[in-house]
C-alpha cells in the first residue's frame, strides 16, 4: 500500500471553533424548567428546539447500518452532505476533484457553488464501467475528493467493491461514495468494510429505497473523525424535530424489504418488457430502481409519454447519454402503462 499525506482539511475548519447551542452547555440530570433557548413556554409540539446531535435516531440508525453512532452525519438530505464535504476539504478557488462522468448532477452544482473545478472521467461507452487508473490519473496534488456514485444516476450500474476499495487505497484524498441506491443493489455496500478506509465517505439516503423523500434525510458515514467535522460545520438544528420524530417511527414501520423486492422484481419485468419494444434500442442494466433506455427517438417518446400523462426523465442531452430515457420504476400498474405507451411507437 502506497503511503498517504494526512488527510488535507481546510486550516479555517481544522480550527473551527464550533457555535455552541444552548443545549450543548448543559449536561445534568433532570431538568424540567428550561429558560436558556429563548424558546417559547407554551407547549405546541415544537417549541422547543431540537438535537442538533440527533441522538436518539443516530443510534436506531447506527444498529440498522451496523456502524458506530460516532460514525453518522444525519443531514438536510444528501445535498447538505454533498455540499459539506466541498465546505471541510476543499479550498475555493484553487481546489479541485475528480467524478465519473456521466453522473448525478448535485457534485458539480455544488462545486461550482463552492468554486471547486471537477475533472470529470467519462465511464466506458459500451458498458458504463470505471477505470481506476484514469480516475486516479486525472488527480493531482489538489484533488481533494473524489466522487463515484454507485449504483450511479444515471446510467445504473454498480462498481464492484473491490475497485471502490483500490480507489480508497491509492487516492490522496477523500473518496465519497454515493450510495443512494444501495438498496435496490446486489454489489456490497462500502459501509461493510468502511473501518478499513479513514479517508472514505459513504452517502445514503431515506429518499429512494425508504419512501421518505418529503421528509429530507440524508446519511453520511465515515471515521469518527471526519464523522465529527461534519458536525461542527453543519448548521446547529439542520434536521428539524418533526423530521427526527417521523423518520424514528417509520424506520420501524416501512415496509422497506417488501419494497425493495416489488421494485427489484418490476425492474427486471420492465427491463424485458422494454427490451421487446420495437422503438428501444437498448436497456441498460440496472442495480437501482431506475432504468436507462436508449430509444430511437428520445424526445418524440419523451412527448408522447408526456401527453399520457406520464413523466420521465430525458437524458438525450446528457454527454454520454445520447438517445436515453431514465425510467423509474413505479408500482405494477404504472409500469403496465409505460409499456403500452412505449409500444405503441
Ligand atoms: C436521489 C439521489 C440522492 C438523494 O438526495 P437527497 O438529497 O437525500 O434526497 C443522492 N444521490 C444520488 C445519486 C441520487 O440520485
């Protein structure tokens, strides 16, 4: 194994001196009075502010994931994540990192908000797949992350963990995973080997696989000590207690496995279904609850699919992704009617 630098971490946040909430400064036993927030005395439900260390559903979180609570960045949606990690390690301006290409588009929005330049990596044109040696040759000495997602949107696919822990093992700064579909996937999780790889960041979320895209939940997971950077950057009350409340109950109540095996099991019914059609050239494989389609002409069935009433996501701008369509997969029903509106091309 190559020996690495220390972890490069902006100076201003390696030194941050984080805002301490009214509840930090307190930890005794019971108190039943409290006048230190400015809240309001009437009880509401929500007058009181909530964890900003999210305590309770760190821990639910960490026995569902198998990791430590010190280990969990729970965020306003992945995007807060995303935008954090260009906020600790990346310097405005005069960093950048490395992504694959075609990928999800929040890594460069958030870049260019932070003023980060991406490198971006285009995938192999016949099958989507990475190659690590390109990914590590477009860094340089100020790459400080590198992005893959996986499966990736759009094209949905996932990268084997053996290439994701080389990338970790030979990379020179942090390598985030995107994990949001996880779920819908045979490859291994980063999560199962996450204690061997200090500079890695796994994404996940609560939008897709769990059905709680409206309540913006995301997960970041690394080392305790990145782990801890992330807590000190974030705004304190990031995930409001309406949200803390519902996503503690409905982890416990969502049918989350029966989901995820109807969406897996419609995912390949769509896939051949599609696949017969005279207008599809081509259905990508799929680890995740969408499918990427080539068709003959993309924006006519985009339009047609749009007068039924039913909404799609062109890619056919995309570079890399000429000709496609993503596809989410929805309940049976919904599926049996793309199939007829697509046939019928
Ligand atoms: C949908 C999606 C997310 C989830 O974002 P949230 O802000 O958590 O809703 C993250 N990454 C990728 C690649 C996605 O497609």
């Amino acid at each position: 194994m190559t020996t690495k630098k220390d972890l490069y971490i902006r100076p201003n946040i390696a030194q941050l001196e984080p805002y301490s909430t009214a509840r930090d400064e307190y930890k005794g036993g019971d108190m039943s009075i409290w006048l230190d927030a400015n809240e309001s005395p009437y009880d509401n439900g929500v007058n009181r502010y909530p964890d900003p260390h999210q305590k309770a559903l760190k821990q639910q979180i960490a026995e569902l994931k198998g990791v430590a609570p010190n280990q969990i960045f729970i965020g306003n949606g992945s995007d807060e994540a995303i935008d954090l990690c260009f906020r600790i390690f990346c310097e405005p301006g005069r960093d950048n990192v490395v992504s694959i290409s075609p990928t999800y588009g929040m890594y460069s929005v958030a870049a260019a908000i932070n003023n980060i330049a991406v490198r971006e990596v285009p995938l192999a044109e016949a099958d989507y797949g990475l190659s690590t040696s390109s990914l590590l040759a477009a860094a340089d000495e100020h790459t400080r992350l590198l992005w893959v997602c996986s499966p990736n949107n759009p094209t949905g696919n996932a990268f084997s963990l053996s290439q994701l822990e080389e990338l970790a093992e030979k990379f020179d700064g942090v390598l985030v995973v995107d994990e949001a579909y996880a779920d819908f996937s045979s490859e291994k999780s980063m999560l199962t080997v996450l204690g061997d790889h200090p500079n890695v960041v796994v994404l996940q979320t609560l939008s897709k696989a769990w059905g709680m895209a409206g309540l913006r939940l995301g997960l970041a997971f690394a080392s305790p000590r990145i782990a801890e950077l992330f807590a000190r950057v974030k705004y304190p009350y990031n995930v409001n207690a309406p949200t803390q409340q519902e996503v503690a109950h409905r982890l416990q109540t969502e049918p989350h496995d029966a989901h995820v095996a109807e969406v897996c099991a419609e995912r390949e019914w769509l896939s051949e279904q599609l696949s017969a059609l005279p207008c599809v050239e081509r259905v990508f494989p799929s680890d995740a609850n969408f499918l990427l389609v080539k068709v003959t002409d993309p924006d006519g069935l985009y339009a047609r699919l749009v007068e039924k009433g039913i909404i799609v996501r062109n890619r056919n701008r995309v570079k890399g992704c000429e000709g496609c369509l993503r596809i989410t997969v929805g309940t049976p029903e919904q599926n049996r009617v793309v199939v007829r509106v697509v046939g019928e091309r």
